[in-house]
C-alpha cells in the first residue's frame, strides 16, 4: 500500500491529523518513511548533501574540537562520543579515526537511548531540523493549530480551532504561522539527564526566536519539502518521498538546556565554530591528503563549509559542568 493511503485512512477514520503525526509517517514510517523506506535520500543519487557528506573535512573538524575538549577533561579515558541521527555516519568515522580509543555509540530513529550516564559529548549534525514538528497560528491573541485533512484525493491544510497554550513562542504577527517541536525539548532533556560531564554540539540550520518571528522572511513558518535537490514549500506533497525539514528554534533549545541543567555558550554560525576547530594547526589535518589533486579537492570542501554553508549553518554548545 502507498503511504499516502496509510495516512488517508488515518485521516478517515480519526479526522484531520496534527502535521506532526503526518511528518513522522512521512519521514519514519517502519516500511514506507522516507528514512525508513529503503532509499538513499543523502548525496549525487539523493535528494540532498548534509555538512557530513562534504567529507572529510567536516568530520576531521569537528573531530579535533571533539579531541580538545576531551583533553579539558584531562584526556580521559572514558569518553563517550554518543551521536543522535548518525545517518551514513561520515562524522562519526572521522571521529574514531582522529580518537580511536573512544567509544561512539551512534543512535538513529527507533534506537533506545544508553541507559548509563556519560562523560564526553552528544553530537547532534542537522539531527534537530529531522523531527517532526506541530504547525500553530497566532489567531486573535492565540495560538490555533493548523492540522492534515484531505479533500478530493490530496492533502490539505485545515485551520482547527483547538488553542494550544505555547510557551516560549515568538511575539509573531496575527496570522503567522509557526512551528513548534516538543520532540526537541524532550531530546534536550534526555541529554541533560545521561550527559555527567561534557559537552553537547548541535550544528544545524535555524534561527533564534526573535528572528523567526520576522513576519516578511516567515509569513508561513519555515517547513520545506526536498526532493532531487529541489526545495518545494508544498510539505503535503507525495509524502514518504520527500525530505521535510523546519528550522530549528535554537532560543527554544537554549531555554530547555537551561532547564535541563546545562550551561548554554553563545550561538555561533557553522563558519566561526570551524575557523576555530582548525586554526591551532592551521587546518593541516582536515586538509592532509597524499596527492595535490585530493587537497586541492580537500580546500573546496573547506571553501564551502565556511562560506556556502558556513553563514547558514549554525551551532549551538553547551556544557554540563
Ligand atoms: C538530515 S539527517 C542527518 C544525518 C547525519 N547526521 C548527517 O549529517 O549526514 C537526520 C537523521 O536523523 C535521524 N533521526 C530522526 N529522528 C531521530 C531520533 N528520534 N533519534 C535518532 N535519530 C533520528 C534520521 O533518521 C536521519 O538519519
């Protein structure tokens, strides 16, 4: 069956559906999601390249700063790398090979989380934008949800009447619409509660909540659909076979951190982080390769990290003491 139809029967039978429910069984629905399905949504074949995959520069950066801070905690021994959304897990070989001695456990949809505390770092590459969010208006001075229905064989946006009380949302506009994801600050928390010492990385696109919040840039939020390198706003469309991203509300992960216990540093873009992750060697490492051709390959990479991807692509440390 075509999980269009999974998710039309649903509709059916328990009415229009909150776009969260939708995006989980568009993106990880156990045999027809778009992560689960059996495709390779990453890369040339794809839909869309992350950081990691313009490897392995990115890997080889974050991999030192991963190393630095493990020699602020005395180089210990037992440091755990744990990686949420781990994908192909580029970053994470690059990881192991700068450190071998550590331990990574990477944790993809579906996976538990450890059960035992940890010392070292949880990190988090374009791993918030993949979870799914809920879709609210400000409507009259509150926030309405708007929901999935269908009519005549597609999926539609239907305004719902149901209030949501949301706190900690941006002062939008009325009629503005905006994402919200408690699956985010549920992750936070869990951070908060198996990280004993260290660090967690998040490096993701989104925006603070001041900026989101700015009626021209997002009158309707800020989903997107990818398919084959095109971005389309149109997130109902053909779902299971399409990315849908949102940006993440990093003054939404900044407060839940706080909560959670952990120190939040200021919120830095992807270029800064990595100018500073490979400026005591002068980037030797990340660049090193055994032909000119490879480094100069290498030095495109690095070109487009800090200055394609570089301006939007923001990170976020924090640290549990
Ligand atoms: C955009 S991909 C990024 C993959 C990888 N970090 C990279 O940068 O190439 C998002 C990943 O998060 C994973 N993911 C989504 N929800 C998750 C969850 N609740 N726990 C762990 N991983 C999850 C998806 O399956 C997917 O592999």
């Amino acid at each position: 069956m075509e999980l269009a139809e999974v998710i039309a029967r649903e509709i059916r039978s328990s009415g229009p559906l909150p776009f969260g429910r939708f995006m989980e069984m568009a993106l990880y629905h156990p045999t027809l999601g778009y992560y689960t399905g059996g495709r390779q949504p990453f890369g040339k074949e794809g839909d869309f390249y992350t950081n990691a995959q313009l490897q392995p520069v990115f890997g080889r950066l974050v991999a030192q700063q991963l190393d630095r801070w493990r020699q602020q905690l005395g180089g210990s021994d037992r440091f755990t790398v744990l990686e949420l959304g781990a994908g192909r897990g580029e970053t994470g070989a690059e990881v192991r090979r700068c450190m071998p001695d550590i331990e990574w456990i990477p944790k993809e949809h579906g996976d538990r989380w450890p059960r035992r505390p940890m010392t070292g770092v949880v990190l988090c590459n374009e791993f918030f934008d993949a979870l799914p969010v809920d879709v609210v208006e400000r409507r009259d001075g509150n926030w309405v949800e708007w929901r999935v229905g269908q009519s005549r064989g597609r999926f539609t946006w239907e305004r719902t009447g149901t209030r949501r009380d949301r706190q900690g949302l941006p002062r939008i506009g009325e009629g503005q619409r905006i994402e919200t994801c408690d699956r985010q600050i549920e992750a936070i928390q869990r951070i908060g509660s198996i990280l004993e010492r260290g660090w967690v990385l998040v490096i993701d696109y989104g925006y603070t909540r001041d900026e989101l919040a700015r009626r021209e840039r997002f009158p309707e939020g800020s989903l997107m659909g990818y398919s084959a390198h095109r971005a389309d706003p149109d997130v109902l469309l053909e779902p299971g076979r399409r990315d849908i991203t949102a940006h993440v509300n990093f003054s939404a992960l900044e407060d839940a951190a706080r909560s959670a216990g952990l120190d939040v540093l200021p919120l830095r873009t992807q270029q800064a982080f990595l100018l500073e992750a490979g400026e005591d060697d002068e980037f030797s490492y990340a660049l090193a390769a055994g032909t000119r051709h490879r480094r100069t390959e290498l030095r495109m990479q690095l070109k487009s990290l800090l200055l394609g991807l570089g301006e939007t692509f923001r990170v976020l440390v924090m640290r549990k003491r």
